[in-house]
C-alpha cells in the first residue's frame, strides 16, 4: 500500500519478532478525533527504545505503518498480501477515556444496495418499475429478519438515493448500511441472508439490484497474557489499568483481523474524561493537550517494555501462543 511502512531492527541474533502498529490517518472534516497521532508516536516511540536495546539478545522488532483504518480497512488488505507473516506478537494503544486493557470487538462490514427499475411519469406508474418500493421493501425485509439473528447482530442503514421527484417513478434507489456482529462468521451468515432479502425485494417490483460488501472488519480477540504484562508495565509507570465491562464489545477496527492471525493487544490510555466521545472535537483537542502528549510517551514506554517481556521471556511466549490457539484459531475460515 502506498502509505504504509515497515521499520526493521535485528538483535543479535535470530529470534521472536515484535511489531509496534502504527496507525495515522485522520477522520475527514475532523482531522485527529481519534487520537491517531498519538498511535503513531507511541508506537514509533516504542520501537526506537526496544531496538536501541535489541544488540544484547535475540529477536527483531518491527513499526508496521498501518493506513487507512477508519475507512479502507488497510490492515485487511496488509494481512491478506502477508504483510504480517514472520511476526510473532502485536501491540498498539488507543487514546481513550478509560485506561483499559483486553477490550474486544465486533466484527463489521458496510454494505450497499442498488435497486434499477424504469422511469415513468407517475400518472401512469404501471409503465415504470419503482426502484424505491424495491428499496423500501428491503428495509422492511431486514426487520423482518432480525428476530433470526443473534442478540449481538446489529444492522443500520440510510436511504442515500431515493428519486428526483415525486412525480418521477424512481428507476434508481440506493441505500448504504453499517452491520456489526460478534464474529467474521456471523457477518458472512447475515450477508447471505441481506442477499435473499434483496432477491425477495427486486420481486416484488420487477427490479434489479446490485449488493456489495466492503472488506470485513474481523472481530478483536485481545491477548490476556500480553495484556496483563502490558498492565504490570503501565502499573509500574504510575498508571492504574482497569479491566472493561464484558458486555462492552461495541467498537470495531482492522486490528481484529491481524488478531485473527496472530496475538495481539490493542490496549487504551486516557487522554479525557468519560464525558468526552471520540470522533468530536473534544476528542481531537485532547489528542492534543499536554495529556494527549504525557500519553504518547506512557503508552510508548509502555509498550517497549512489553515488547522486552516478550523478547526476554519464553513462558510469557508461550502463554501468548497458546491462548491464540485455543481461543482465536476456532473462529478463523
């Protein structure tokens, strides 16, 4: 991808490799109201102080420049090219309210429809075929459906093109939906369903449609052993981590699908107070305040000394490998 990176460290000799994931891009119209620039330095910052220490043992560390993780999904398509094969662990830190370790998250996708019919003067509708009660029909097709899906299935959508005048019969209607689930394979499950409800939908009318996915957002299995050195690190830093709710599994992000490939962390450091949302411009002005900046530093040391404890340590290796292989390799395809 034409933004990302890889900076690369070797130690002595060979041995585990710990990336650092980097992430930078900004939200349109907001700029950092997700506090990416501080997931950029700290990770880069992380990586400089492991590798200025890698000449007396064994491994390699990585920064991994990671783009377009607000839309785009750039880590699906870096996972997908290999960018993550050889590395053995992964860590980052998201700014937040809360100092959180082992939060999760679901598995997401945007979807969209495209229902053509054929114009007609809406005196005479029976000469067209109306692309919006297709689109309509769809909707209600989908509410029909969610009684099926489980608890944790969620699906939003908005009418994006719905005709140019009311005494036009539409032949083009379009809407776009976020869908969110606990797991990649859940999501695919409701996918096949949202195709039937659309197939059910052009029927009704006579239409045509177009249904596409963008790449899914894979659900986020969070490394508890890597988490809790991460927590003793932070800890000894004068930082008191707390453990989420576990009903709180509400975000999504392209890390879950490298979490599917390997362990990983994707911890957070409180940059505000809970009063504050991510993605507004209270957000972005505290990615930037002196905490926003206090933060930076924390999180890198933070995860340098975790990447050491991974480097250094066998049994906390081993305790990483087999949490992946008995909670996170059931649920990949």
């Amino acid at each position: 991808m034409e933004t990302a990176f890889r900076a690369v460290k070797k130690g002595r000799e060979e041995g585990p490799t710990v990336a650092f994931l980097s992430e930078y891009d900004a939200l349109k119209g907001l700029g950092h109201a997700c506090g990416h620039n501080i997931i950029a330095a700290s990770s880069v910052g992380a990586g400089i102080a492991l590798g200025s220490v890698l000449e007396d043992i064994a491994g390699e560390v990585q920064v991994i420049g990671t783009p377009g993780e607000e839309e785009g999904g750039g880590k699906i398509y870096m996972v997908e090219r290999g960018c993550f094969a050889g590395v053995d662990f992964a860590l980052m830190v998201h700014p937040n309210t809360k100092n959180l370790i082992g939060r999760g998250g679901l598995a997401a996708q945007s979807v969209r429809i495209e229902f053509l019919g054929r114009a007609a003067h809406s005196a005479v509708p029976d000469k067209g075929v109306n692309a919006l009660t297709s689109l309509i029909a769809f909707f209600n097709g989908i509410d029909t459906l969610r009684q099926t899906w489980p608890n944790s299935a969620k699906i939003n959508g908005i009418i994006t093109r719905g005709g140019t005048a009311s005494n036009v019969i539409p032949d083009l209607a379009e809407a776009c939906f976020t869908v969110r689930a606990s797991t990649k394979k859940e999501l695919n499950a409701m996918y096949r369903d949202l195709n039937r409800v659309a197939e059910a939908a052009a029927m009704v009318t006579g239409a045509s449609f177009l249904l596409e996915g963008e790449p899914v957002y894979a659900e986020r299995y969070p490394n508890s052993a890597m988490g809790e050195a991460f927590k003793r690190n932070m800890e000894s830093l004068g930082e008191t981590m707390e453990y989420p709710d576990p009903r709180e599994r509400f975000g999504s992000s392209d890390v879950g699908n490298v979490s599917l490939e390997l362990p990983t962390i994707h911890e957070y450091l409180a940059i505000a107070d809970t009063s504050v949302a991510g993605h507004t411009v209270e957000f972005r002005e505290a990615a930037v305040s002196p905490r926003g900046g206090e933060v930076v530093l924390l999180a890198a040391e933070g995860l340098a000394l975790t990447g050491w404890d991974l480097l250094t340590d066998g049994v906390l290796r081993e305790a990483a490998r087999e949490e992946y292989r008995r909670k996170v390799l059931p649920f990949r395809d």
